[in-house]
C-alpha cells in the first residue's frame, strides 16, 4: 500500500492529510495556538478530590480543571511526587536518577485522597485533549515517546510490543536495551524497533533522555499551572509514528516547514529523506492532490460508494450510528442474500476509513443490511476486523447480533473531526435571491478600489472562481481587466482561481496569506 502525507500550511493552523493508494484515510488539523495536545506535561495543582469517583480536578490552565483518576497515578506516583518535591524545593536529586531511591508502588485497589490532598504540586501529561464541555484528561504515569522506545522514569521494567511476534526478536531487543539503559528507567519497545541495531536503539534512548533532562530543568523553576515539556507538533508527531518504507512522499507547501520536517527525517530515518518535497505550483496543494474533493464527498451525513450503496452516519449524545443501504446496488445474477453480502463488505472498508478520517471515538454502532447466511455473517466480522487492523487508536469489535448490529468501542483522544459539507450559499447568503449578475464585478471592483485607495493596501491577491478568473485575465493584450486595474493602481493584482469557490465568490489576500475582509 503506497502511503502520501500531504501538509497544507496556512498562517493559523496546518492540515495534514494521509493518503493510501491515493484515498484519504486520516485528516488532522494543528492550529499554532493548540495549547493542550496529548503528550504535553504540566505541573498542575491539585484543586479538589473527589472521594466518591476516586479522582482529582488538576488545574494546568485550562479554563475547565483537567480530570484525573486514581488508576491514572501509574504505581510509581509516589516517586514521581517525591522527585518533584525534591526538584522544586531546589534540592534537585541526580538528573538520570542513578541514585533515586524509589518509593513503594501503590495498590491497585487504592484511595486517591490517601495519595494526593488539596493544592499539592504534582507532573501530569495530557492523556486526552478537552473534547467539548469536558477538560482534558490526565495522567501522571509520565512517558517519553520516540521512534522506537517509550521511556517510562520511575521504573526498571523492559516490555516489548506484542506485535513483534519472534520470541527469538523480542529477546535480542531485551538484551539489548538492557545493556544499555540507565538505572530507574523502564522501556516499552514499539514495533518500529524489530531488527534495529544497538546504535539505532542508543541514539534513540538517549534523544528521550535528552527530553527528560530539558524536563528536570523546566521544572526546577516552574509554578503551577505550567507546562514543562511539550511533546512534538502534530506533523512531526504523525512521522514518528506512522512513517514506514510504504511512504513514497510527504510533501508541503511551506519553506519552512519543508526544511523543519526535512531534517527531522534525517535525524530518525536518513533513507527516507529524498521522499520529502517541496509543492511549489501556484494550484492550491489540496486541490492539486484531489484533497479538496474527497474531503467534501466523505464528509457530511450521507457517504456513497462506488458500487451505488451509501452510508448514513449520524452522531448522538450517547455514541455514532451508521447504518448501510444498498441504494441501487443490484446484481441481477444473485440472490437477495448474495446482494446484502457484497453491499456489506464494501461497505466495510468504507466504514474502517471513515473512523480514522473522522477520527470517530467512543461508542459506534453499525446496521448492516440483514443476512441469513451466518458464514456471510462470519466473513462480514473477519472482513471488519483486517480493515481495522490498520487503525492505530486502540479498538474492540464484538460479532454482529442476532439483529444484525456490529458494535465497536474505539479509543477518542482529541476532538471529533467534522467539516461541514453543506455551505450556506455564498451568493445569496441563504437567502434564495441574489443581486444582478451585471452588478458582481461592479461591487468586487468597488471593494478593491477601497483597498487600494483608502486603505492603502501595498499588496493585494484575488482569489475567484475559475470562470471569473477567465473574465478577468482574458482578452487582447493590455485589453484584459487585470492589465486596467494596473495601468489605473500601478499595481498588480495577482489573481488565482480556485475551484472550491462558487462562481459569485470572490476573497482578497494580503502577502502573508491573510484575508483581507472587506
């Protein structure tokens, strides 16, 4: 399966789409003021606990207090709350914890208030970002991610991914890491490690520690709330995760960006560095990929597929529904049963991409079209389960019911991804009626006049529909619109069309890729 990551830069937020064999499978947007993403570690104050759900409210400076509850501590909260003591008092223990003593884990079955009281410091790490009226989710088993490892402080424990099947693999990784990780530090070894030599694992161990020893320093002088380390952007944070040999490109519209994720790349997999490049065309790099398009058809409440069926997903309070209809999907050669079966298993598929394009989290419920065969009713089940497979939120998928109801709980740890398809029309601001066609570039000459004259803008770029883009740029030579607006400003307007506006829509830009309202 050939693997493309393309990354949209706008001066407010990134987009990054992946796409899969040219199919979009994950959308993720990173506004640049997000302060709260998973992985990020505050130290927060303890703002009141909460017997009766065995949990604490943290303040780390959100505006809702974030939650945390008693299985969230980890077992070495108790060292952990010790190291923070030590370090913010100024009485800072070995940075490495070579000679830490380390506390007595906690019971499973334990008291948050016999742990924690009121206005207590502690480091906690952002486990769920705040999803609609709820803060965000906490923990304070802390841990540093990289390529091929987690670090986990306050343990001596080596376990190794269970998707790293060899027993022979799995214990050469732990001899190896066991050779040469430091004291009072546990690993988690990620599936990206099978048959990485010791240099690979080292250099990687010790960019985590790195990472703790910038976290020790923060937190020497920090007051709560505060954050300590940040984890990776959400672009870099996807490469690390997801990059394998199946990425033929990652490319991107932003210089900087473009040189930010090259040498990322070349620090983690120097192989792979000549799959990053640079989108340089003047078309849009989402419309250039057929981004745009597939973002308006797998949006929405109704999904089609290419055989003629189609999927209806709605959202309620309590979880997601999607049910599957056949639509015109007939073969005439089967029977009704036969139908149902081949409706079902495309529809399938579509469904496994759809919870990680909408990043659908939480409780699903899918109705199938009924079957009586129960080994279609089989194969359905085991067709749902290798398209998930794929799908790297944690995930469980019971057998369809005797109603024919697929349910599957999977994991939501940042908000839902929902674009809305359905736009009021531009022209007509939903009204239903529209001024005179003969007046639109009338009043569009008018706004730019006003921006060139009385607001003094020194740069200015139009964004039209292609049909109007040909209006404006058309014609003899000095004879087109675009040359008289220059003759008159002695500026030029540069001019783009974009195939996502409606034909009597228009915006301006400045040079920054603002949009100047007007």
């Amino acid at each position: 399966m050939a693997e493309e990551l393309i990354i949209s830069v706008s001066p407010t937020e990134v987009n990054i789409a992946l796409l899969a064999d040219k199919s979009l499978v994950e959308l993720q947007s990173e506004k640049k003021d997000n302060n709260f993403a998973v992985g990020d570690i505050y130290l927060g104050r303890i703002r009141r606990l909460i017997p009766g759900l065995n949990a604490a409210f943290v303040n780390i400076g959100y505006e809702k207090d974030a939650f945390l509850h008693y299985l969230d501590l980890g077992p070495q909260v108790q060292s952990l709350l010790k190291y923070t003591r030590m370090v913010t008092s100024g009485k800072a223990p070995e940075t490495f914890l070579k000679n830490f003593d380390l506390e007595k884990d906690i019971e499973k079955s334990g008291k948050i208030a016999d742990i924690l009281t009121p206005n207590q410091w502690m480091i906690v790490q952002v486990a769920k970002e705040p999803i609609s009226t709820k803060g965000p989710r906490i923990s304070s088993e802390i841990s540093l991610a990289g390529r091929y490892m987690v670090l986990v402080p306050f343990s001596d424990t080596i376990n190794v991914s269970q998707k790293i099947k060899s027993a022979e693999e799995r214990n050469r990784l732990k001899r190896l890491l066991q050779s040469i990780k430091p004291k009072n530090f546990g690993l988690i070894i990620r599936t990206a490690a099978l048959g990485k030599k010791v240099a690979d694992l080292d250099h990687d161990l010790q960019d985590m520690l790195s990472k703790w020893k910038v976290l020790s320093e923060q937190l020497a002088t920090a007051k709560p709330p505060q954050k300590v380390l940040g984890e990776l952007n959400r672009t870099s944070t996807i490469l690390r995760d997801m990059l394998t040999p199946n990425f033929q490109n990652i490319v991107v519209d932003d210089v900087q960006v473009f040189e930010e994720i090259k040498t990322y790349i070349r620090n983690i997999a120097p192989e792979h560095e000549g799959i990053v490049k640079l989108h340089k065309t003047k078309v849009p790099i989402f419309e250039a990929f057929g981004v745009d398009k597939q973002i308006k058809s797998a949006f929405g409440k109704t999904v089609s597929m290419p055989g003629g069926a189609y999927l209806v997903i709605e959202h309620t309070e309590a979880l997601h529904v999607v049910d599957v209809n056949s639509g015109l999907r007939s073969r005439a050669d089967a029977n009704q049963d036969e139908n149902s079966f081949a409706v079902n298993m495309e529809a399938a598929k579509e469904i496994a991409r759809q919870l990680r394009l909408r990043d659908i989290g939480g409780i699903i419920v899918i109705d199938f079209i009924d079957m009586d065969s129960p080994l279609f009713r089989k194969q359905l089940f085991e067709k749902m389960k290798d398209e998930m497979k794929l799908d790297k939120a944690k995930h469980n998928i019971l057998p369809p019911s005797k109603f024919g109801l697929v349910q599957i709980t999977r994991q939501r740890v940042r908000p839902e991804t929902n674009i809305v398809t359905v736009e009021k029309c531009p022209a007509c601001d939903g009204t239903g009626e529209i001024k005179a066609s003969i007046l639109f570039v009338d009043d569009m000459v008018s706004n730019l006049n006003y921006l060139l004259t009385e607001q003094g803008e020194k740069y200015v770029k139009l964004a039209v529909h292609p049909y109007i883009y040909a209006y404006l740029t058309k014609g003899w030579f000095f004879s087109s619109l675009q040359w008289k607006w220059y003759f008159k400003y002695k500026k030029w307007i540069k001019i783009s069309a974009v195939a996502s506006l409606h034909v009597m829509e228009y915006h301006f830009y400045n040079e920054a890729g603002e949009e100047i309202k007007t």
